[in-house]
C-alpha cells in the first residue's frame, strides 16, 4: 500500500472482481455484504496509510456502508503502519481493519495468528473463479484468504506536460531514447527529471519503486523473482547495476539533486512540472498521482500525460510493475466482516474510481473518469509480464533496510558498496526469521 503499498509473482492478466457474501444470516434489510443483524451502533476502527486527499477518498467510499448499516468507520492514517501493526502482533492491540505493507507482512501476520482469514467473508468461489489467479495467491496463506485488494495502481509511468513537449505522437520506445528525447526536447526546464522520496517513516518508496523498474526492465523476470525471494545478492551484478542506472540516468539530471529529492515530498514532487518555467520534464510515479499535489486541478491529457516504462532489454518491453492496496482484517467482528465485504463491491469501488486517482482490482468498477485513468487500467488489465512490487514481498525487516538504504544512497552516492553489503548480511537472515 505505501499509497504506494505496492505485486512478482506469477505472470498475470489482471482482470478483477471481489464479490462477497454475508458471514452470517441476512435480516431482511441489511445491505449486501453486511453480514446480516443489526450493525446500527457498531463502530469499525481502520488504520491505513490514506493520509489527506487519499483518506478523504476512503471516507468518501465508505459513507454509503455507514448510511445504510448504521454502524461507523474510524479511520487512522498513518506512513507508520509497518510500526503500528509489528507492535500490536505481539500485544493484541490491533485495529478492525487494516491497510497491510505487503504480501509477504500479511503472511507474517497471517503466520503468527494475528490476521483473520476472509474465507467466510467472501464467496470464496465466486472470488478465484472472477479474479485473476496472481492476485488470489497473493492474498493467500497457507490456502487460506488473508487479504484483498481495495485499490490498485500501475507502477513505472512516466508523466510529462505536453505544453512543454507532447511525447503522445512518438512516445520512447528504449531507455536510450528516452535519454536523448529529454535531452533534445528539454527546452527551458531546469531538469530532466522530478523526484521526490519523503514520506514519513516510510520515505524511500518512490525510489524502490525507481530500483524496481529498472531492474524489471533491464534484467527480466526471473532475476526480479529470485531477487525479492531472497535467492540472488544485493550485491549481485545485476541488481548493483539497476542502483547505477538509478543514480546516473536519474538523480544526476534530476530537479535540486538527491538533496532536494530526499527533502521533497513524494504528493508534491511532480508539482514543477506545472511551474513556469518547468523544473522537470519527467517525472515517474504511479498512476494514482492524478490524485495527489497538483495534477488534481490540472487538465488530464492538456495539462499533463504520460507514457509506458520504456524497454531497457528489449526481452522484457512489455513488462509492467504494479501494486495494490491489500486489506487484511485482525478482528472478525460482524461490521468489520460487513465492511470488508462492501469495499471490494463495484459500488463502493466505483466512487473512488470516480474521484480520480486510483484504479479498481475489480473489473466491474469502470467509472474511470478521463482517458488517462481508462489508459492505466489497460495497462494492468492487458499486461504480458505482471512483477507485484518487489519491496512489498520482501520480510518486513529488510523492507525497512531497503527503504532507509535507498534514502541514504539518494543523498551519499559513493556509500552504494556499504549500502549493498549492508542489505546482503540482514537478507542472509530476514527469511529464517
């Protein structure tokens, strides 16, 4: 989620639908999904790292569950969900619902007995018949269902403002002409690139996501596979040279330096290319940025657009990173059940699709309110290769690692060796733990 908490797993075709049906006996009156009886009165508690526009998101798409069952949703957001929930594991001070850093924490959580499984929540027919089987497994543990997916979003775009230059004709089709496009069609930006990685306690994600696209592209599946695995190094060629792509193609041309880039935060780092004149000509981030700083009060496709990740190996063109925002539930209350139910609906999906910002795990959900946003979901809908982000997949303690290490090499170049080894030594245990 990390709005951003972000799938690789098995090569995927992503066409989605949750469906759920009541835990319980319906009364008469309830609403689908509601589990049956009387929730007027019963509260749902919800941690989530929805902060700001994307929190007021949430509350927007869960209003209609609190008007038709009575009961109410009390949201937290928080960029410290990874701390909050590896505390309350052992304490039992858990919320409802939560918002869960990634498949390979939900089975952790799932593991230790803490998160509950979904498997009288939903039909669970209805749901591996409907959705497609990467995604099932992900949510999956040990055969069971511990958790879905509320929203999700295709990594690896490249966003541009076509009244500096419009890529729409001729979008680059390699890195290398991405290189020399922006640096021909520049014009009178102050960099090539935007970036911008703070993010509270989970700063850096941007950049692993950055990592992860490189490597995706210039290394393949396989090696992405085996690299979140825990089966190939840090250190390994492949992966060291995905961080120098990094730093030489990206943060050496990008608006203020690392500096600046640690220092700037990821809502808003996209924000100069709306300035005049522009501080970037590039900027990449997912698709839910359409929600987030300024592309919101700009015009999709006048004011702003994007392309595809670029192939670096031509093997792997049609590579695709995505992510999702996976849910998971610690006490299977009936309103915590009821309300699980309802947010993989097409409804519930629908308003924040509508709102912009997001894209549905359920195919049913097509109120996408522009071409950009219809043009993202045919991205994660037609996808040949399908990678889950990597970073999520990863045990929750060298998810941290990776995450403080990016922040550092960002701002230290020369400490990339350090950094890897570092990375090296607690992956060498984070898999046993």
């Amino acid at each position: 989620m990390r709005s951003r908490w972000r799938f690789i797993t098995p090569l995927v075709s992503l066409g989605v639908i949750l469906a759920a049906c009541s835990g319980g006996n319906n009364a008469g009156s309830a609403p689908a999904g509601s589990g049956g009886g009387d929730l007027h009165g019963a509260t749902v508690t919800v941690i989530g790292t929805w902060t700001d526009v994307e929190q007021k998101n949430f509350l927007a798409m869960v209003k209609p569950w609190e008007d038709q069952t009575g009961a109410t949703v009390k949201y937290q957001g928080t960029r410290s969900i990874n701390d909050i929930l590896a505390a309350g594991i052992p304490t039992g001070v858990l919320p409802d619902l939560a918002g869960l850093p990634g498949p390979g924490q939900m089975k952790e959580y799932a593991d230790a007995g803490a998160l509950k499984p979904l498997d009288d929540v939903l039909d669970i027919s209805t749901y591996t018949g409907e959705t497609a089987p990467g995604l099932v497994k992900l949510g999956q543990a040990d055969g069971k269902t511990y958790g879905v997916f509320i929203k999700a979003a295709i990594k690896g775009l490249i966003w541009f403002n076509p009244k500096l230059h419009d890529y729409t004709s001729s979008p680059p089709a390699t890195w290398d002409d991405l290189k020399t496009q922006a640096t021909a069609n520049k014009g009178n930006a102050k960099a090539i690139w935007c970036l911008g990685i703070s993010s509270g306690d989970a700063s850096g994600w941007p950049t692993t996501d950055w990592i992860e696209d490189i490597l995706l592209h210039q290394a393949g599946p396989d090696v992405y596979n085996s690299w979140y695995q825990g089966k190939t190094k840090w250190t390994d060629p492949a992966i060291k040279q995905a961080f120098d792509t990094y730093m030489n193609d990206v943060v050496a041309n990008t608006f203020g330096g690392g500096t600046n880039a640690v220092a700037t935060k990821f809502d808003v780092a996209g924000d100069p290319l709306f300035a005049t004149p522009p501080g970037c000509e590039l900027f990449h981030q997912a698709s839910f940025i359409t929600g987030l700083g300024k592309f919101p009060k700009e015009k999709a496709g006048t004011d702003y657009n994007f392309f595809p990740f670029p192939a670096i190996n031509d093997q792997y063109k049609n590579a695709v990173e995505g992510a999702g925002d996976l849910f998971g539930m610690f006490h299977d209350t009936p309103a915590a059940k009821s309300l699980m139910a309802y947010l993989v609906t097409p409804d519930a999906q629908n308003i924040w699709v509508k709102i912009g910002g997001a894209l549905s795990a359920n195919k049913n959900a097509t109120a996408y309110p522009d071409d950009i946003a219809k043009r993202s979901a045919a991205l994660l809908l037609n996808a040949k290769i399908f990678a889950f982000d990597a970073s999520d997949l990863m045990p929750n303690e060298l998810q941290t690692a990776f995450l403080k290490g990016i922040v550092d090499y960002t701002k230290t170049p020369a400490s990339l060796d350090t950094i890897l080894a570092g990375l090296d030594k607690i992956q060498a245990t984070a898999y046993s733990s």
